[in-house]
C-alpha cells in the first residue's frame, strides 16, 4: 500500500513539475500572437518571432479576418471608383453645356452682324429695274 501511495504522489509530483516547466516556457518566450501565416493559414506564434515572419509579409490577426478586411477595402475602393465616374460625367455634362452654350452665342452673334451688313429696303431702294425704279 506504501508502494502505491508512493507511487501516487511521485506521479502527481511529476504532472506539477511538467506544468511548472510549461509555464516557465511561457515566460522565457513571451506571449502568443496569432498571425496569418502566407495568407493561408492562421498560427500563433511567439511574440519575438513576430518581426521576422512580419518581414516575410504575414500579418497580424487570423486569416479569416485578413480576407474581411481585404473585402471591406475592395468595396470601398469601389466605391471610390465609382464616385469618381460619377465626378467626371458630371464634368464632362457640364463642359458639354457650356460648348453649346458657346456655339449658341456665337450662332446668334452671327445672324446679328448678318442682319447688320444686309441693306433694309426701306432705306436703300437700291438701283434695280422693279417697280418705281426709272426705267
């Protein structure tokens, strides 16, 4: 019965010495991050392995939340777009109605000097061979 007591207690005396030597691994490397690793899978990585996976262009967070970020600025870049096409029609509208304007002005600019240069009958009777001419 001693031997199995024994035994019991050196068991359980192990477990805690695993344990204690876990968490003193903890604390020698730090704490965790959780990273997309390469865009396809998410570890969790010590923090003081951060920056060379960082460099190699992994991101912090879980990939999962990489592609929602990546859809959210894929939907307002867009939306920037599209307030852009909206921007230039509105430019391109405008311009066009200023040139008609333009064409118009100079339209009726030019029936105006031609009525200027033509003769009205009423004042200049002319030299033809009509009624009341001298022929």
């Amino acid at each position: 019965m001693v031997v199995c007591l024994l035994t019991a207690v050196a068991a359980l005396g192990g477990v805690g010495a695993a344990q204690s030597a876990i968490s003193s691994a903890d604390k020698a490397y730090g704490k965790k991050v959780t990273i997309c690793h390469k865009g396809k899978n998410t570890i969790s990585i010590a923090k003081a392995a951060w920056p060379a996976h960082q460099r190699h262009g992994d991101t912090l967070g879980t990939c999962a939340s990489k592609a929602a970020k990546a859809k959210k600025a894929k939907a307002a870049k867009a939306a920037k777009a599209k307030a852009a096409k909206i921007k230039a029609a509105k430019i391109k509208a405008a311009k066009a109605k200023a040139a008609k304007a333009k064409a118009e002005e100079a339209k009726a600019a030019a029936t105006e000097k031609k009525q200027d240069k033509s003769p009205e009958k009423a004042e200049n009777p002319g030299k033809g061979k009509g009624k009341g001419g001298k022929g």
